[in-house]
C-alpha cells in the first residue's frame, strides 16, 4: 500500500467527516493507471479533484500551499481511495479558507499569487525550522503521524514542497518505517524545497539538477524522471480522425486555446482579437475548464461563428490535443507536459508567473514554445504561427532535445523497487 500527500484545489462534492472521505476510483490519472494495469501495490495520483466516481484532472499551484492526502487500495478488482486534505490535520477552517482563498488569487489576482511566489524565493528562511510559518503548517503533525503509523505504508509520496516539509518535520514522531519520496510537477525546483528532507527527489529533467543542488538538495538523492500524465498522453490519435471526432474539418488548420482547468488568464480578449482575423479554413476550440462564467460568456459571443468550438470541462483532452496544429495555453507544469508528449507546439501566456514562468522559459529556450508580452502580440504569433506549416514541423521537431519517458511506469518500478529492497533487508 502506498500513501501519497498532495496538494489540491478544495472541490469536494460532500464535506470529510473525520479527515475521512471515501470514493470508488477509475484508473484515470498519472500513475494509477498505470498500476492499475499491472497491479502492483504501489499508486501514485498527482493533481486530481476527487468527484463522486472518478478522478479529474486540476492543476493547481499555490505559494500558500495546500496538500492533499490519499490513500489507494486495490482490492476486489475495483481501485479505492481514501481522499484527505493534508490542513484538515491542521483544522477544517484552515483547510476551507486558504482552498479557496487560492481559487480565488489564481484566477483574479494574478500579481498577488506573482508577489507571493517571489516573496517565497527571496525569503527562505520564512520556512527555516522554528519559523513562525513552518510551525503553523507542522501544527497538525501529531496527527499526520498517528494517521500514517495507523496505515501499515510502504510509501510516502508528495508532490507539494509543504507537504515535503510537513513530513520532513514529523519524522521523529514516526513509530512506522517507510520510504519517502517527492515529486516535482514544474519545472523548477520550487521555493521552500531546500527546507525538505526526503528519501528521493523524482525532477523534471537532468537540465535542472543544478537548481536543486544549489538549493541544498543531495545529488544522490536526485533522480530524473519527468513529470507524470495520464496514460492517455502515451497514446496518439492519428490527426485526420481527432479532428473528424472533434468535428473540425480535417483541411482547416485548427488552435487548441487553453488556460488550465481554473480557467484564468486573458483567454476572453485573446479569442476576441485572434476571432476577428480569422480565416475560413481556420478554427478554435477554446476550454474553459471550471470557469463556467467564461465559458457562458463566450458560447454566446460565437454562437453563429461555426469556425469557434467553446466548451467546458473535457475529459479526454488527449484525443482534442491530437486534433490540434498549434496550442494556446497558460504553462502549468502537467499542461506544458501534455503537449511535450503529443509534440505539440506552444505559445504561452504568460497569466499567472511564479513557477509557471519557468516552465515557460523551458520550452520557450529549446523551441518548442514561443511568448509575447502582451494579449495584441500573442494573438498576432497565432495567427502567424497557425499559417507557417513549416515553422510549426521545426518546433515539433524541437521535442527531441528532451527527454521522453512514461515518468508514471518509471516512478512506479522505481519505488516498487526500493520497497522490494527494503523488505529484503
């Protein structure tokens, strides 16, 4: 059994009764479906909201930081969780206010979440041991500990540096013995990292091993294996056929707009202006995600352009990415992962900064993404960009300067390894 911390936007459908909540699970995230194929007892979920009977996916990133916890069982062929947010161990209202407090400055106060996510690079011993902050965010360890030694784990996996921190802290309090691991899921090693101290640290690409060496990480402890997706973004649809189920006209050039599941960013003005010079063998799709209000707005601004597809939530993004020519997104570290394994070329908004902007930069310095400084020069690139096939063949091209792997399979047989030494001792 493994045990996994994560951060997560709060979106339950029921509120935890007792720091408990339990939900039937389809293998449908990073790792799990993979485990779920080959059914070892080791599950990994990175950035899901649980709903009712399946798991969705919701990129979320916080200076703040909120994590998640999660526990899956295979059991009777049916995949379970057990789904708990990490700061109900520190309290319910704790819990609910900085959730949605994150929602909130995500999606409206963009310069705040920039100033906060700085403020956290600049000043790193406001997590230091026996700083006012770090105590706060370790005051629910006692509880974290008596829950983890409840649970017979082999693994503890986070992908949030607070909860790296959490863990790191209460140690001590452990009577259990198990491995711990953390998970980066942007390109970067993020503010607060350094004041972590785990067993292995699962990095994005060999390329960033310095940055987190130069934070205090061990290089032993480094082990490169890229971000996990859904198995889905190992699979491609040919594009004549995506784009005839996506009901796109297979010779129209077609652009993909996203700007994550939240939904944020200047996605209503950059439609508007790249809608107004849009040729007829050209379409949009635009995902709203979340933001329900956007995607209302929108579906009844181009309810007579047939060239403009406005949807809200999709599920099988793979196959709608497949059926795309350029890609239009905010560059959230599983977003920008997604389109690296569909070769995809971007261009980035630049919506909310903080790690996003070095995930930006990444793919922007090995060309295969592009940016502009302003809504008028982005949907000027698109434009240009949706109209140079061959530019667009070079960028695709531009994805063999990084690394390719099934990161989820990777991380999987690495930790099933280690538990398998481990028990050998």
């Amino acid at each position: 059994m493994i045990f996994v911390t994560r951060r997560i936007r709060y979106s339950y459908h029921r509120h935890l009764d007792d720091a408990e909540n339990r939900f039937e699970c389809l293998a449908d995230d990073p790792v799990a479906a993979q485990i779920f194929q080959i059914r070892i007892p080791l599950i990994f979920v990175h950035g899901f909201v649980a709903s009712k009977n399946f798991v969705t996916k919701s990129v979320v990133r916080s200076v703040v930081g909120f994590a998640e916890l999660a526990v899956f069982v295979w059991y009777a062929g049916i995949l379970h969780f057990l789904c708990l947010h990490a700061l109900l161990f520190i309290s319910q209202t704790t819990s609910k206010v900085m959730s949605k407090g994150h929602t909130f400055v995500y999606r409206h106060l963009p310069g705040l979440f920039r100033w906060g996510y700085r403020y956290a690079e600049n000043h790193p011993g406001a997590y230091r041991k026996g700083s006012a902050l770090r105590n706060y965010f370790c005051s629910g360890n006692q509880r974290l500990a008596e829950y983890i030694d409840s649970g017979d784990f082999d693994v503890v996996i986070c992908t949030h540096v607070f909860c790296g921190v959490m863990l790191t802290d209460a140690k001590k309090l452990f009577k259990s013995d198990f491995y711990t691991a953390f998970v980066g899921t942007d390109y970067t090693c993020s503010p607060t990292t350094e004041a972590s101290d785990l067993d292995v640290y699962f990095i994005p690409d060999d390329t960033l091993k310095k940055e987190f060496t130069d934070y205090g990480i061990p290089e032993s402890k480094l082990v490169s294996s890229g971000i996990p997706v859904r198995q889905m973004f190992y699979e491609n649809t040919d594009k004549k056929t995506a784009k005839t189920a996506e009901g796109v006209n297979v010779k129209h050039s077609h652009l993909l707009v996203m700007s994550g599941s939240m939904g944020c960013g200047p996605i209503d003005n950059l439609v508007f202006l790249i809608a107004k010079s849009l040729h007829e063998d050209e379409e949009i799709t635009v995902v709203c995600g979340t933001n329900k209000r956007m995607q209302k707005k929108l579906s009844k601004r181009y309810r007579h352009s047939p060239n403009i597809h406005i949807k809200g939530y999709v599920t099988d993004i793979s196959r709608l990415m497949d059926s795309a020519d350029l890609y239009l997104t905010k560059p959230g570290g599983i977003s920008v992962t997604e389109a690296k394994h569909k070769r995809l070329p971007m261009i980035c908004v630049d919506a909310v900064a903080g790690c996003e902007e070095y995930n930006r930069r990444f793919f922007v310095e090995r060309g295969c993404a592009i940016s502009g400084k302003s809504v008028i020069a982005l949907s000027k690139q698109c434009l240009s960009l949706l109209r140079q096939s061959d530019k667009r063949e070079e960028m695709e091209k531009n994805y063999d300067t990084i690394k390719q792997m099934n990161s989820a399979q990777y991380i999987c047989d690495y930790l099933n390894g280690r538990v398998l030494f481990r028990s050998s001792l």
